[in-house]
C-alpha cells in the first residue's frame, strides 16, 4: 500500500529530476557562449586617449607639487618581477590626502576595496593602435574616490585622494599599467594581463608632444623609450621630469647624463658639478669652472666635442639595435653627427652656436651611443 503523502514525495523527486536531465541536454545557445558583459561600455567605444599625465604631483612631472600642494614625489620602489612580484610604481611624499588623477581619457572598469591593493581604480584607456592598456591606482583614502565602474574620464581628472589602504606601510599611490592587447575590457581579467612599465607608457605618449615643438622628424618609435630615459632618468635628475623638451639645456643636467651613461656602477645620489669637474677630467673632458658655469646653457659645440671624446674614450655603451638613432635624424634637426675624436679644444662659450634643447640635447646623447651606426643608417 503507498501511502499519499509518500505518493507527493515521489512525484516531487521526479519532477525535481527530470528538470536537471532537461537543463543538462538543452542545445547550447549564442548567448550562453557569449555571456553578457560585466559593464556597460564595449571596448570599441573607449574614447581615445591621446594624452597620458602623471597621475600624482604636477601633471607632466610627479617630481614637482601639483598647484596648491607643497611637495612632489618620489618612487619609492618600483617594478620587480622576480621576488616580492611588485607590479607597479609606489609614488609617494610620505603625506596623505595629496589629489589622484586619472593619467589619460578613459573609462572606469573598477573602483572598489580589493584584495592587497585596498581602494583602488581601474581605468582602460584605448590608444591610437587600438591597443587597450588599463592603468591601476591603489592604496587610495577610503570615501575618497568619486567615480564608479562605466564612468567615463579626462586626463588629469580628479579621482580620489592619496591613502594607505590596504597592504602598505605608508601613505603613497601605487600606480600599475596592464596590456590587454584588443580584448574587451569588461570581459577579461586585467589581473592576468602582462605588466607594463608605467614610465615607458607615459613617456612614449608624450612623443608626438616632444617633438612636435621644434617642427622635425621624430626618431623612430622604438628609440622614443631610450630618447625619454635619457631625457628623464630618475635616477640623475630625482624625479621623472618628461616635459620641457624646448628648455634650454643646462651644463649641468647634461654632464649628469653623460656622467649617468659612463658609470659601471649604477648610483642614485645626482653628483655635485666639482664632482662632475673630477669625473669628467679622469675621462678626457675639460669642464668650466665657475659659479655659474653649471646653470649656463651647454652649446652645440660643447656637447658634440664633450660626446667625441667620450666616444674614442669607449666610454658611452651602445643602446641596443632597435633604439639607434641614424645620422639621418640629426641632420633633419641640423644637429652633428657624434664619431670618435680628441681633436680640438673644448667650446665652452657659446658664441654664435645656439644653445641645444634638453630635446635635442638628448637626442645627441642616444645619437652617440648608437656609434657605431649600421650601413645604410645614414638616411
């Protein structure tokens, strides 16, 4: 005899089954293949971002305060895949509350409390390749942050304040830059995608900028990241000064890149100019004394006679092939050729030679490490 209730039980548990057995064999759909995007905005229309800035400190040099703050910043550590797996950039000035923005048109893609990371920021940013690069912003103040995922922002936007959320011992922005190639941004994990060097970004960016100011030829692109290392190298200057391509350049600024690219051991203190005095006599170079000779722009003369010298010395190592510069380029700036040479006295007035740019200043610098120049290079 069976019972009702055991009845109900049964036809229940049926039931129950043959909804599965239907779920499990029903034909696989479109939609199911493609799940809907976690966002609202397809990469396709991302708006272009056609200029980066810094997104701490001054706009085109975290080095400086930004307008209405009293300190710039540093880095304080900086990418290291092998052992801690640190990603990105930590800049900081040792203060909290200093302003975020976001470094290039974009739109949001996260903006929440995550992980090790504390407040964050996620921005994808489309470039002219159709390349899209996400920048992340992390260790923000908490209550800070003013936008939401699907929102769209400008570069040098204010975004949030600068914190310690999260995994960090002080106060400091930790800046990332991922590669996500053409995918999707609102359907791929950007945490699984190749780090970039967020200085390389910026700088390389910023070329059409650079050289568009004095009206030439830009060397090729792949030379564009050593031209703005060169320009801006941390570790000479203490800051990441990218902008001023135009400026004057100073004897001083310019014996310290040589000086930087002529040193076996890498140092980080920027040398004084009687220190430079002394390292460049040990190597052939004759500089000027004076008080004012360091702050006094270096001319062409100057700095070609100071780079040959270097040259036959074998003191300046060679910039890997891609990043040469061709003979070629420097005549179209009506700029020397760098070649090996002891002849001549040093030019240290200017005379009637111009005083070089800290552009073209440190395209001669990239021009003479890419001594000695391939056949056909000089096109």
């Amino acid at each position: 005899m069976v019972y009702p209730r055991r009845t109900r039980q049964l036809s229940t548990l049926l039931a129950v089954v043959l909804a599965v057995c239907a779920f499990v064999a029903r034909p696989v759909r479109a939609e199911d293949e493609n799940p809907t995007p976690l966002g609202p905005t397809p990469a396709a229309d991302l708006p272009l971002a056609e200029q980066f800035v810094s997104p701490v400190g001054d706009p085109s040099d975290f080095a400086l305060p930004a307008p209405g703050e009293d300190r710039g910043y540093i880095i304080t550590r900086g990418i290291q895949r092998k052992h801690d797996r640190h990603l990105g950039l930590d800049l900081s000035n040792r203060e909290k509350g200093g302003e975020v923005r976001a470094p290039a048109d974009g739109v949001v893609i996260e903006s929440k409390r995550y992980a090790g990371w504390g407040q964050l920021v996620v921005i994808a940013h489309r470039l002219a390749t159709g390349d899209c690069v996400m920048s992340l912003l992390a260790h923000l103040q908490p209550g800070s942050v003013s936008v939401q995922p699907g929102d769209r922002v400008v570069a040098g936007q204010p975004l949030a304040l600068v914190g310690q959320s999260g995994h960090a011992t002080g106060p400091h922005l930790h800046f990332e830059m991922r590669d996500l190639g053409h995918a999707d941004p609102w359907r791929t994990l950007w945490e699984k995608a190749p780090v970039l060097d967020p200085l390389r970004v910026l700088g390389s960016h910023l070329e059409d900028v650079l050289f568009g100011l004095s009206g030439h030829h830009a060397p090729n692109a792949m030379a564009s990241a050593e031209f703005l290392r060169v320009l801006g190298d941390a570790s000479v200057t203490g800051g990441s000064k990218i902008g001023d391509p135009g400026a004057p350049l100073t004897r001083l600024e310019f014996y310290r890149w040589l000086d930087a690219a002529s040193q076996t051991r890498v140092t980080t203190a920027a040398p004084t100019w009687k220190r430079l005095r002394q390292r460049m006599a040990r190597q052939g170079v004759s500089l000027p004394a004076g008080r004012t000779a360091d702050s006094s722009p270096v001319s062409v003369e100057e700095a070609q006679d100071a780079l040959s010298r270097l040259l036959a010395a074998d003191r300046l190592p060679r910039v890997a092939e891609s990043s040469r510069v061709a003979p070629g380029e420097l005549r179209q700036r009506s700029l020397p050729v760098p070649a090996p040479s002891l002849s001549g006295t040093t030019q240290w007035t200017l005379g009637p030679t111009p005083a070089l740019t800290r552009g073209d200043g440190a395209l001669l610098v990239l021009a003479a490490r890419s001594w000695p120049f391939a056949a056909g290079a000089a096109h």
